[in-house]
C-alpha cells in the first residue's frame, strides 16, 4: 500500500474572504470572477478600504484545498508548497497539519512574506480573488520530497504553478519523478483566465498527457479552442486518458477512459462558490483511491461540492465530508 492516496503541489495561500457588492468591485477596479495577481502594496490598499464582512482566515490555495479535503474525508495526504517565517506562515504551517496533511514545512523556513489571497464573494455567490503570492513566488524543485511523491498513488499539479518559471518547473519535475515511479498524474486547470494566458506553458507541463484532468466548462472550451462541451470533451481526450468537467448547477461531465458519465446535481441556493472545484477535485480523488468508480467518485463529489456552496468559506466542517460519504454510499 501507497504511503499518499495524494501528493499535491501548489501555492500556499492564506485565504481571507469577504462579502462584497459588484460595486465594491467596480468602484475599486477590480476585475469580477477572475483570480488576478497583485503586487503587495494593491492588496494593503483593498485591505484598506475594504468594507465587507469578513470570515475567518484559512490555509489555502487551490491544490491545498483539494489534499485537505482528501484528508477530511479519512485519505492520507502530503502537500508541497512554501511560506515564510512570518506569522501568516506559522499560522499556515498549523492549519495544514490540523487538517490532517503531512507537509515539507516541519523546520526551519525561509524570510519573507507568505502568501495571501483576498477572497470577494458577491450576493450572486460568484468568488472574485485578488492574490499576492509573496513567498510562494519562488516555490521550486526544492520544496519537492522526490521519496514521497514516489509513494503516493497520484500527484496533483495546481495549475496556478504555471504562471512562474519557477513554479511550473516544479511541477515538470514532479510530473517526471511521478511518472518515471509509475505514480499517476493528475492536473487542475485552476481559472479560466490562466487558462488563456498559459496554454503554451500548460503544454509544457502536460507533455505526452495526463492520467486525469479537472477543469470546468469554460476552461475546457478555453484550452481546447472549442465552442461547447461536447467538442470540448472530444478534444480533451488527446491530452488526458480521464478527466472531470465540472458543469456548476448541472452536475459534471466525466470520462473514465471508455465512457463519458453525466452526474447531475442536487439544486442548492448557492451562497459562496469559493473552493467548490477544489473539492470536487478532493472527494473526486478520494473516492476512486478508496475502491470507487468514476460515477460513484463523481457523486460523492458534486454533492460535497452542492453542500459547500451553501455555506462561507472554501472547505467543510471537519467532520461533514464522512457524513457525506455515509449518505452517497450507506
């Protein structure tokens, strides 16, 4: 038996959402539902005039969400990233390791800044993300445990890596040490607007393909240049041998590598849609390492992803997703 159900790479950010209305966003410039990178001195000035309710600050960036949620529901999980040795790390550090996830950040680490991304949710439940990646900036190979990625069943590579050189050199290395180990390799496209920034960068990671990809409609139809989901699904098959569409309200598309599966969702009156492709992802990976189909997996996932929405914050209570799971497959 495999040591990780789940090794995850990506960056480490401290989340801090707030409730704001599309004015907010419009009087400040801030460009709605997409995650755009900020340089530090424009995130103390949103912080400044931030007017919203605030909720309590977590660990998080994408693929973080992703492997705790791999651990929440009772899977083994490691996560690769990097913050600094300032109080926002200490606080990373601690919430990563309460949730269950082994992590190379045990020791000493280096000086600078951690992370944060300022989380906008507006009364359409739509997330608008202004992110300052500070230390996370330069994450690299050497934040990679070669060993344990070696001795888990899959990697997970956080698309967001590919925005630097150093980040997506990371995750080409850590898709080679995979691979090369016979470890399955598995990608998240992360955001529609990465998506069309970085498809050459997005290329160079993927290589000769991926065993499963996650992404949503509109990044599907981004990367493959098609118009709708069905071209969209055709042409993702020469990149990936399985992967998940997540189609929000109607449910996800998945392909296990011989059949296309439609799930379809229960309606929930969505509050906060802020990490809900992360666990998605999650429940998705815990489910098929824990003896479960594609279509089973994909259940599990969409209604963990349907309960989240209805709540603040980008993951579950800590005991929430194994009432989940009892529920899907009692």
């Amino acid at each position: 038996m495999k040591k990780y159900n789940v090794y995850g790479i990506g960056n480490a950010l401290v989340d801090m959402e707030f409730e704001v209305t599309p004015d907010f966003l419009e009087k400040n410039g801030v460009e709605k539902g997409l995650m755009t990178l900020v340089e530090e001195e424009r995130q103390a000035e949103l912080l400044k005039v931030c007017d919203g309710n605030q909720h309590k600050r977590s660990c998080g960036g994408s693929a973080a969400n992703t492997v705790i949620a791999v651990s929440q529901f009772g899977g083994r999980s490691f996560y690769s990233c990097k913050v600094a040795n300032d109080e926002t790390g200490d606080f990373y550090f601690t919430d990563l390791v309460e949730q269950g996830v082994q992590t190379n950040l045990h020791g000493e680490r280096p000086s600078g800044t951690t992370g944060k991304c300022m989380v906008f949710v507006t009364p359409d439940a739509d997330r608008t993300m202004n992110t300052y990646l500070g230390i996370t900036a330069t994450f690299s190979t050497e934040e990679l445990v070669p060993d344990d990625i070696k001795d888990s069943e899959y990697l997970y590579i956080e698309g967001y890596l590919v925005t630097g050189d150093s980040g997506k050199a990371a995750a080409i290395e850590a898709k080679k040490i995979a691979e090369e180990a016979g470890v399955k390799t598995a990608l998240t496209f992360s955001d529609p607007g990465i998506v069309g920034f970085f498809k050459d960068g997005f290329n160079e990671i993927i290589g000769d393909g991926v065993d499963l990809l996650f992404c949503n409609e509109e990044e599907a139809m981004s990367y493959t240049g098609t118009e709708n989901l069905t071209d969209a699904s055709a042409a993702l098959r020469k990149i990936a041998k399985t992967f998940a569409i997540t189609c929000g309200p109607k449910g996800a598309l998945i392909f296990d590598g011989q059949k296309e599966i439609e799930v379809l969702t229960r309606k929930v009156e969505a509050v906060d849609t802020n990490g809900a492709g992360d666990l998605f992802a999650g429940a998705f990976l815990y489910g098929i390492t824990h003896g479960h189909s594609y279509g089973e997996a994909a259940k599990l996932a969409c209604e963990s992803s349907s309960t989240l929405v209805t709540q603040f914050g980008p993951r579950l209570g800590k005991d929430k997703p194994k009432e989940i799971y009892k529920t899907i497959f009692s």
